[in-house]
C-alpha cells in the first residue's frame, strides 16, 4: 500500500468508479455535495470527509469529478472548498469537462497560491471503461507534473494523452465530444431513414458496423443512453467557437439535432453554460 493520500471530491457515477480503481494502492479519501454517496463509498474502502476543505487538509493529490464549472468553482473557492484547506504542495486534477478558456483562467487564478499545482484531465470512454481502468485521459499541463502522476493516473487509464499546456486537455475533450453527438445524431437519423424505407433496424445496424459507416456511438448503442450532458457539450464546443470567431456550421446543426433527440425522448437537459467567475 503507498502512502499517499488521494483524494475525490465527486463521487457519482465516474468518480466513484475512479476511486474504486485506487483503494488496493493508497488510501483513498472522498466526499460529494450528495450525502446519499456516503454510505456506497464506505462499502468501497473509500473514506469519506465532510467536505473539500477537509479533504485538502489530509491529500496532496485530488481529483475533481464533476458536472459544471459552477460546480468545479464551488469545490475550489467556496465556503468549504478545497483552497481554504491546503497548507502544502497539492495538486488538482480537473476530470470534470469544462470550457479551455475557463480551464485557463482557473490556471491562472490559481497560481497565486504556491502551494498548489493544476492539471487538466478531463476523461472519455464511459462507465465501463472507469471499472476496468481503461478510461482515455485528455491531459493539458505541466509535462513533468503529468510524468510524476503517471503511477496514479495508469490505474484509471489506459490512454493518457499528453495536448500541451493548460486547457489543452479540455480542447480535445471539446472535439471528441462534437464528433461523439454528430456521429449519434447522424446514425440515428440514417437508421430511421432506413426503417422507414422498410430495412429492419437492428440488421442494419449490425451491417453497418461492418462498414465504412461504423461509428462507436452507433455500435455503443449511445441512443439507448440519456445522453445528459450532450446540450452542455455542444454548447461549451460552440461559446468556444464563437469566442474565437470560428465558424462551425455543422457543430450548430448538431446542437439543434441533440436538441430533437432529447424532446423526441423526453429527456432532462444539463445545466446551461454560465459567465464563469472565481471569487477574489
């Protein structure tokens, strides 16, 4: 068992799943604005803290799983956060999928603490594949940092790309996330083209898969998933584009496209996309 501490701050369906991957190796520590993972992350070896301040007191490693950045900027800067309870060397390790240019600003925020150091981690391939330790980490970051961490990140991760500096991670998060809903959208849509011309939707399907046509959200069955966060995706992708000047047309008809996919479905929508702001 090493002796280091690591910690989680986010243990809802990824996070926990994450943490679960380090308890044979370190003690692991987390907690979640949701009292009801307390007793579902003791049955996994993980100890539970109140809240992220204590967590900071006792890890000098965590990692932030989260939905939003007005959630990742409550963990770091709120009442109980994260920054009121580092007194030492820590660094935090961003999971959550958030806007680059928010990933940069918090950098540099950040750095007015010398105590602390940031990379930028968010991560891909789902649920089945935080069980088995076969995520895909997105890293944006100090590349020294990242080769330090690289003995706790292979235990979440098979793929650890590195992108370059801060908010390179989340770039290609933001584009895989773009490809992931325009490939949903467009095999739905080709196999209720092909339904509707009389093909039998699951042969089609499965002769598709043999094709060029092959798509991991078609062959995953992304369709018969919620697809939560799939508005907040494409609308991250595009605030990006449009700070840019970048014009994306096809991103803007796959946003619409989600949009239909989820009222056809009666599904609940993510938070929308706020003004960021870190407290002074």
């Amino acid at each position: 068992m090493n002796t280091e501490n690591i910690g989680f701050v986010g243990l809802g369906r990824m996070g926990s799943r994450m943490a679960h991957r380090l308890v044979d190796s370190y003690s692991v520590f987390g907690t979640d604005k949701a009292l009801s993972q307390k007793d579902m992350a003791e049955a996994n070896d993980i100890t539970w803290v109140d809240h992220s301040k204590s967590l900071a007191s006792i890890c000098r490693h965590i990692f932030i799983v989260a939905g939003s950045e007005t959630d990742v900027t409550e963990i770091i800067f709120g009442e109980t956060g994260l920054i009121h309870g580092i007194n030492s060397d820590t660094t935090i390790i961003v999971c959550a999928t958030v806007r680059p240019s928010y990933m940069r600003a918090l950098a540099e925020r950040l750095s007015q603490n010398a105590n602390i150091k940031l990379l930028d981690c968010p991560i891909a391939r789902g649920e089945m594949a935080a069980d088995t330790g076969e995520l895909l980490l997105f890293i944006g970051g100090d590349k020294q940092l990242l080769d330090a961490l690289i003995p706790i990140l292979s235990h979440i991760g098979s793929d650890i790309e590195f992108l370059g500096p801060i908010g390179a991670g989340q770039v290609a998060k933001a584009v895989n996330n773009y490809l992931l809903w325009a490939c949903l959208t467009a095999s739905m849509e080709g196999l209720d083209f092909g339904e509707r011309m009389g093909v039998d939707r699951e042969r089609m399907r499965t002769a598709l898969e043999k094709s060029s046509g092959a798509n991991w959200a078609m062959s995953t069955r992304a369709d018969d998933r919620p697809a939560l966060w799939a508005e907040k995706d494409m609308a991250l992708f595009l605030s990006e584009a449009d700070r840019l000047r970048f014009s994306a047309p096809i991103a803007g008809q796959v946003r619409e496209a989600i949009k239909l996919f989820k009222l056809d479905r009666h599904l609940d929508r993510a938070p929308d996309l706020e003004d960021f702001q870190f407290p002074k």
